[in-house]
C-alpha cells in the first residue's frame, strides 16, 4: 500500500521496486505568479497520483496528461507549456511549463510456486532482479517475515489457481513439495498457453513420468498443439553448466536461465523495433558510382 503523504522521491521508489508504470511530474519553468516553484514534482500512475504541483485545473490536466502518456506507446517525455489565467482559469495569471517523464512497468512477471529451502533463496536472488515476482504457497508459515518490495505472497489452498491471475508472456517456476501439485501447476500453466516461459524442478525421470500425464490432460487439443506445449516445459530447469545440488546453487543455476531467457527476448524485441534501412545492392551501387563519374 502507497502512502499518500510520502515523498515523492519515496513514491517512486516504491513503484520501481513494485514494477508499476509511471510519469513524474516536473514543473520545469515559471514566469509571474504561479501556485509552486520551479523543481516541484508530482507522481502520477493509472490509478492515483502522489504529491502536488499546485491542485487546480493544471493538476487536474497535468494528470490526465501524464495516464494518456503512460498508455502512449511512442512517447517517453513530454514538455507542455501553460498559461495559467487564460487557458486554465486560474487565478495566479502566471505561467509554466511542465516536463513530463514516463517510467514503464517491468514487462517480467514471475510466478514462483513453492516456499521451499531452493524457492526462498531463488527468491533472495529475484529480489535483486527487475522483475515482479509472485511467490505462491499452500503453507503460511514457509514464507520469511520480511519480503523484498519486488514481492508479493499468496497463501492458496490451491496454488494451481494463481495461474489465472498472471498477465500474458509470464515465467512460471514450479518447485512444490507435491508432484502432484506441480502436474496441477503445468497443465494449468499449459491450458492457459500464453506463458513466456515455464520451468519445472525435477528429474529426468519425473520429467517423463510427467509428459505421458499431460498428454492425457491436453487430449481435447490437437495433438501436434498439445506436444509442442508440453516440449515448451524446461525441465529440469536450470543451466547444466551450474552444477550442485545446496539450495542456493541450484537457485543460482534457475536465476541463470532465466535471465539469460529474458535478455534474449529483449534482444529480439529490440531488433524487431530498430528501423531497417533498405541500401543498395553492389551492382546497383557501381552503375552509380559511374555515372556520378561520367557527370563529372
């Protein structure tokens, strides 16, 4: 829960560490008479806003400003200029310019099913990742007192449910202490079939144990559709090349993979966005080469 009466410096920390979008507010310049000086800030998210640039009509369009901002996909700033008396019916006669900066929401939501000795101390390591995590158990008392700001907790007595509650493109982790769980897990994770990613703890011998289940789970699909879902599953999850078997190793083995997943898949989004620049072919690069020699 955010403060209202919280700094903003504070506010914005918050937010980064909660993975939720955001514009700050800056008034950037001030010519006459105006409601606050020049530096002050304000927060503004889809659903509530936090500190003030003066209240009024400028709030209140400054605001609606900044959500359009957030839900604008080619913008990252934005400089507004405002005279105060004539277009927004202030008293102070004034005018301002307002700089607007839009921070995004981290695109990483992980759902991390187990609170186990390998799940507490993955969660240590996300904590220090940009990512959002969802750690989801059946047993209250195996999640620590204290969770990073990143962290949300969710006590269920049927973890598998959970799964509804996750955006599309999300990476699930599965490492419950029941493999009966874990296959109520995956073939949930599987139906829903918009997953970016899906890891599951086990051995080579579980993992095939497991796929002849959800073969029989995914038989309303097509069968070529419910194979290549199920071959989607990496397990066990991990990089091999991280060996150990202590918590905290097969942890680091886990974070590994996936971060090297997720920096992939921003290399490639990346790559998709970059304008390609059409040249010409070296034939046609050397009739041109020539005339521009003929011509001179």
């Amino acid at each position: 829960m955010l403060d209202s009466n919280a700094k903003w410096q504070d506010i914005v920390q918050k937010l980064d560490s909660l993975g939720e979008s955001y514009v700050l507010v800056t008034l950037l310049g001030v010519r006459g008479s105006a409601p606050r000086d020049s530096g002050t800030k304000m927060v503004v998210t889809n659903n509530a806003f936090f500190a003030t640039i003066g209240g009024g009509h400028l709030e209140y369009k400054a605001i609606s400003i900044a959500r359009d901002l957030i839900t604008s996909s080619n913008q990252d700033q934005h400089i507004e200029h405002f005279p105060l008396g004539a277009s927004l019916g202030q008293c102070c006669g004034g005018s301002v310019s307002l700089l607007f900066e839009k921070f995004l929401a981290s695109k990483i939501n992980i759902q991390l099913f187990g609170a186990g000795h390998v799940g507490r101390a993955l969660a240590l390591i996300l904590a220090e990742l940009p990512c959002r995590l969802h750690w989801v158990d059946s047993r209250e008392d195996m999640f620590p007192k204290v969770i990073s700001d990143n962290t949300t907790t969710y006590v269920s007595e049927y973890p598998f449910e959970e799964v509804e509650m996750m955006p599309q493109n999300s990476y699930y982790i599965v490492m419950t202490h029941n493999h009966q769980l874990d296959l109520e897990i995956c073939t949930k994770v599987l139906k829903k079939a918009d997953f970016a990613f899906l890891g599951l703890i086990g051995s080579d011998t579980k993992w095939a144990r497991f796929q002849s289940k959800l073969k029989q789970s995914l038989k309303r699909l097509d069968k070529n559709e419910a194979e290549a879902l199920i071959q989607r599953i990496i397990c066990p999850v991990g990089l091999s090349a991280i060996p150990g078997k202590l918590p905290m190793e097969v942890a680091v083995s886990i974070a590994g993979q996936l971060i090297a997943f997720y920096q992939s898949q921003e290399s490639m989004e990346n790559a998709e966005s970059r304008p390609r620049i059409q040249g010409l072919s070296w034939p046609e690069l050397s009739v041109l080469s020539k005339n521009l020699l003929v011509q001179e």
